[in-house]
C-alpha cells in the first residue's frame, strides 16, 4: 500500500475535523487531494452562490473596545508628555509695571496657592511671603509617615508655580510676625538657619491677602507640646516616622521588661476627627502589612488607640458611616476609646477623664510609646495680634471676621482665607480653595475695571475736546460700551462654598464618602470607595507631577510593600 493510500483515510478525517488543516506537503504530491472545506469554498466560490455568514457581533465589540482603548491611550500618554514638556519648560516672564499696586500674599498653603494660580500676576506686583517655599498637599499627609507616599510627591516647589505665571513674583522665605493695619506693612522674619546680613524687614502693601493658616490646637493641656507629635506640616511626618521606628527598635532592645515593650508599642492617636482617623488607619496597615512581616516579635504588643472626646469619632460624617467606620476599626483591631477627654501628658503616659455609660468620671493613666496630637485648629500669633489691633475682631473666636467678599471686618484693603478666617464654614482644603479662586476672579476683575475705568476717562477728556459732531458720537458710542463693560465686571457675587462632599480612609482599604448628589447626600463606605478616595486625591493634586510621584508611590507600595528603616 502506498503512502497515500495509507493516509487518506487519516487526512479526511482531520480535514473533516479542522477545515484550517495543514496537509503534509509530501502527501499531497503523491496524490491526495483535500476535499474543499466550508473556509476552501469561502475563498472560492461567487458571493452570490454561497451566502456570507454576518460578521460575529461579540469580535465587532471587542475591535471597538480595542481601537478605543488605543486611541485614549494615545491621547493621555499626548496630554502626558504635554504637561511635563509645559512644567520643565516655563515662558519667559514680563515684568510687572512698578506702577501697579503691591499684592502682598501670606502663606503657600491651599487658600494662597489656588489664588496665585488663578491670579493675572501681570496686573500687580505680586510679593509671596511664607515660611515654607512649596505647597503640601495635605489629604495625603497621613500616608507619609508609614511610607504610603513619599513626602516629595506632595510637595509642589513654589518656585515651579512662580515661573509659570505670565509676571514675575517675587518670593520671600519668612514668616510675617506682624500685620501693621495702620503703617501698611508686613514685618517679616527670615526663619532659616543659613543668616544673611538681613533677617528682618518690612514689606509694604497696597493689598493684603492673609492665607497662614492655622496652628495645632493643644487647649493648653501641659505636656502636648514637649512630648507630642503633630502632624500638619511635612516635618511632623518625618519626627511620627522616626519615633514610631524607635519605638519598635527600642522594644526590640535586649532584656527589655514586658511591661515596657508593650509601652513601647502602644500608639496613642488623640482627636478623633479625620486626621487622626486616617492616621491611626494607616499606622495599622503599616503594621498589618509590612511591621509583623519584618520584625514578627513585635505581633502581639504593638497596638493603635484612637482617644476621643465626644461619644463618637467623625463627628462631620453622617451617623451610618460613623457607625461602618467604628465596625472597621473594631475589625483592624484598632482600639477607640470615646468620650475620653485627656486632660495632662507626660513623658510616658497621658491622663484622661473617661465618662463611663452610667454618668460616672474616672481619670485614667494610659501609657504610650509615641503619641501622636490630632485635636484640630488653633489662630496663629500673627493673626492674633492682628485682631487685637481690630476692635471689630473683639468676638471673632476662629481667626478674622471677614464679610463675604472675604475683607478682613475693620480693614480696608485686606482680605483673609482659608483656616485663618472665622467663616461660617468648616477649616478645609476645599473651602480654602474655593476662596482663594474666588479672590484671584475678585483681583482679577478689580484690576480690569481699573483698565476700564482708565479707559473711559481717556475717552471722555477726548470727547470733550473733540468739536466735529461724527467723532462726538462715535466717542460717546464707545464711552457707553465702556459704561457696560464696567458694570458688567463690577457685578462679582459674593463668595458661595460649593460642598463637594467628604472622604476618609479608613484603613484596609477602605474609604468612607459622604458626596453631595443632586441637593441630597450619598453615603458610601467600603473598598469601593476606597478606589473613588485614591482616584479623586490624584486628581486634586496640582500638578501633574505629583500626580504621577503618588501614583508611582501606591504601585511600588503594592508591589514591594512599605519601607521599614527609619529616617
Ligand atoms: P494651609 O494650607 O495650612 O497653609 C498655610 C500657609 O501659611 C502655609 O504655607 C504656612 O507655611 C504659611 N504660614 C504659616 N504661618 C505663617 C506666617 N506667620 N507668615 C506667613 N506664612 C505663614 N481638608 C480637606 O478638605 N480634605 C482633606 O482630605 C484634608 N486632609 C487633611 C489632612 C491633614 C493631615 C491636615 C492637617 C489637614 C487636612 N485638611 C483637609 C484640612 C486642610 O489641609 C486645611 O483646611 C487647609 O490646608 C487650609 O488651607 P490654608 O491655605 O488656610 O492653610
Ligand atoms: P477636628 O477638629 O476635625 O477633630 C479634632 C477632634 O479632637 C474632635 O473630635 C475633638 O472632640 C477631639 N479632641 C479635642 N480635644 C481633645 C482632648 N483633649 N482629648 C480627646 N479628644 C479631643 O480636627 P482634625 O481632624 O485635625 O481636622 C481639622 C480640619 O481639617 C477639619 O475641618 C477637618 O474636616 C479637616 N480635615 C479633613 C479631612 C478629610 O476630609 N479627609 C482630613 C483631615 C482634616
């Protein structure tokens, strides 16, 4: 029996079977023909004798999904590769007229920054004055000292911002100690270790926007100060990192007591607010994931309590998500004591006066290895001196009094935002923000009426000497347009806060979000708004530099976990 012979029955089959078969090259030659198969006839056969099978909807969609996706990838990596050409490579400025009148702005934080940036720079002469030269993003403070986000990602060097801007501004490091309502001055201090000649000066304004902030809130309790960290600033993050580090190698110590380690390893969060609701999730990741993987002997004492006065933590969140973020804790193992008031710290302990369900007050002794101070706002010196100086200020509590275009009440040509002001709002990024946009539309439409203004006095000195009755009209017709135009830049509402709602982590990726939807309120709590926290956060940040930074930070914390060395 030849070979084709042999085979054929063989090849049939699997052409039968398989219509994309391959038939081997030495078969064929020795006479084996394959009998034409549905995809052969396809290929062949007229269009009008066999009908075509309709294209398979599922592929159509699957193309179109992929041209999309290839298309927004295209277009992002464009965007991408556009913002960090426009950030490495900043305009030529144009200098101010030293005519125009002096801004003075304190501080670089939130309320200060969304005003510069919104700000036409080229219409005054704009002076930033601040003790730090860039701006923090805040939201993700409690992310740095476990290391979720490196402490560069949220910091946008003030400088980057400057250079941006159409006109120069100028910048001083310094801290302003005091407001001079009545010589029109700031005096301002130079905070840095490096001195020049001059440390101290005077820095004189037309305008003034005060944006400083505020500080953190101890009530005067003895011992906060010395033996507390904080966390506002970035350094903060540095000294809770480095402490919490000590804790743990000092614990490890050899013959250390029992008694002392588990000291050692208890971490105490006071203030139940976000900011200690947030930093005690993260301290309790931070030892979930990544402290008992490297350093296991510290399992069963290293501990996270969050100390809170009122009965309950969140206050601002609605009941629902308070009582969904006290059940995650309780799930962390995070220990929250509420309606536990601390009244005294020591080196080693706080004392606090814990209100038991009967009515009854008992003062406790807890000890602490690093405790960190999350009890809210307090007004800054600066701001303070300046209210004195103000009898309209004399019941204003929070900061400045201000009416609502943000004038500082009892001043004339100083404005306050953000966490220094007293407004009817809560001390929040978004607030700040919103304001400070607010204050660049206001600066920006006072120096167009100015423009204007000038413009329509030019027209009418010309009217006035212009004899020829056509050019009369023609002027007048033009100093009309101008009337309007004035009107209409001159009709700036006063500031409106537009609440976009609140968002906390919580802890094992989980995230708690009351939004404003449609005139109501959305209460949501859980992984999945988790994901809408990481993804609104990144967009929040200024620059897409950071955004990037931060985002690079999560992906390497998820792939080679958080860093345990100290700083
Ligand atoms: P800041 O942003 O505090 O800026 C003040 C600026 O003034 C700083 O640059 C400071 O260096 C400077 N300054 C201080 N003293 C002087 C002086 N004497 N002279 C000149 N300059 C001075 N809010 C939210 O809405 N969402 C959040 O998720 C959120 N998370 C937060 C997390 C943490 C850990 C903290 C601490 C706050 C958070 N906040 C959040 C609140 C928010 O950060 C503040 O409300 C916001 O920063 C207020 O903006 P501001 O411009 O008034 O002050
Ligand atoms: P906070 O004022 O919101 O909360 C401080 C908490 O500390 C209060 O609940 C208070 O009862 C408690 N407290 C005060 N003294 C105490 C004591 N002696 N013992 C025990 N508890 C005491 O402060 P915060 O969390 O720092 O927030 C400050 C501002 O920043 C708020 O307006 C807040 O909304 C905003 N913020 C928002 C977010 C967010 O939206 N994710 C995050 C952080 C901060």
């Amino acid at each position: 029996m030849n070979a084709a012979v042999r085979f054929q029955p063989l090849a049939s089959a699997l052409v039968a079977r398989n219509s994309r078969l391959i038939v081997p090259r030495q078969i064929i030659r020795q006479g084996f023909k394959p009998e034409p198969t549905q995809s052969f006839r396809r290929g062949f056969a007229s269009d009008a004798t066999i009908p075509r099978p309709k294209p398979r909807k599922r592929f159509r969609t699957l193309r179109i999904a992929w041209r999309l996706t290839l298309g927004l990838t295209f277009l992002g990596t464009g965007w991408l590769a556009y913002s960090i050409y426009e950030t490495r490579f900043p305009r030529e400025q144009i200098e101010p007229d030293p005519a125009k009148k002096t801004l003075v702005i304190l501080g670089s934080g939130w309320g200060s920054v969304a005003l510069l940036k919104k700000l036409d720079t080229e219409n005054y002469n704009v002076v930033i004055i601040s003790p730090r030269n860039f701006f923090l993003f805040t939201p993700l403070l409690p992310s740095c000292p476990t290391g979720t986000v490196e402490h560069r990602s949220i910091m946008e060097p003030l400088r980057h911002i400057i250079r941006h801007k159409k006109a120069s501004v100028k910048f001083y490091e310094a801290e302003a100690t005091k407001i001079d309502n009545e010589r029109r001055v700031v005096v301002i201090n130079d905070l840095s270790d490096v001195k020049g000649d001059v440390h101290q000066t005077e820095v004189p304004f037309d305008y003034l926007v005060v944006g400083v902030g505020a500080e953190n809130a101890t009530f005067g309790i003895p011992g906060v100060r010395e033996h507390a960290c904080f966390l506002k600033e970035i350094n903060d993050a540095h000294k809770i990192r480095k402490t919490v580090m000590d804790c743990i190698e000092t614990a490890m110590f050899k013959n250390q007591t029992q008694e002392e380690k588990e000291r050692l390893l208890h971490m105490v969060v006071v203030g139940g607010g976000p900011t200690g609701v947030e930093f005690a999730a993260e301290l309790q990741d931070f030892f979930e994931d990544d402290l008992k993987k490297w350093i296991p002997d510290i399992a069963d004492d290293f501990h996270v309590t969050l100390v809170e006065a009122l009965p309950n933590v969140l206050p601002m969140f609605s009941k629902t998500l308070i009582e969904y973020t006290e059940k995650t804790f309780k799930d962390e193992k995070i220990s929250v004591r509420t309606k536990t008031m601390v009244k005294n710290v020591t080196d080693k302990h706080i004392e606090a006066e814990v209100t038991h369900p009967d009515g009854r007050k008992e003062l406790q002794r807890i000890p602490y290895g690093c405790l960190v101070w999350a009890t809210g706002n307090a007004v800054r010196q600066v701001v303070r001196d300046l209210m004195s100086q103000l009898p309209q200020q004399k019941n204003s509590r929070r900061g400045l009094a201000v009416n609502e275009y943000l004038v500082v009440d009892g001043t004339d040509g100083i404005w306050a935002l953000g966490d220094c002001s007293a407004t009817k709002y809560a001390p929040t990024a978004q607030v700040a923000s919103q304001q400070g946009a607010f204050l660049a539309r206001l600066f920006n439409s006072m120096a167009r009426t100015q423009a204007l203004e000038s413009e329509l006095d030019h027209l009418e000195e010309l009217s006035a000497q212009t004899t020829a009755q056509e050019d009369r009209e023609s002027l007048e017709r033009e100093i009309q347009k101008k009337g309007k135009a004035i009107r209409r830049v001159k009709q700036l509402s006063p500031f409106e806060y537009s609440h976009q709602g609140s968002l906390a982590y919580i802890g094992m990726e989980r995230a708690v979000a009351d939004i404003t939807w449609f005139n109501g309120n959305l209460a949501s709590g859980g992984s999945l708004t988790y994901l809408f926290w990481r993804s609104a956060y990144l967009s929040m940040c200024f620059a897409t530099r950071n955004r990037v930074l931060v985002l690079m930070d999560w992906i390497k914390v998820k792939v080679f976990g958080r860093d345990v060395s100290r700083e």
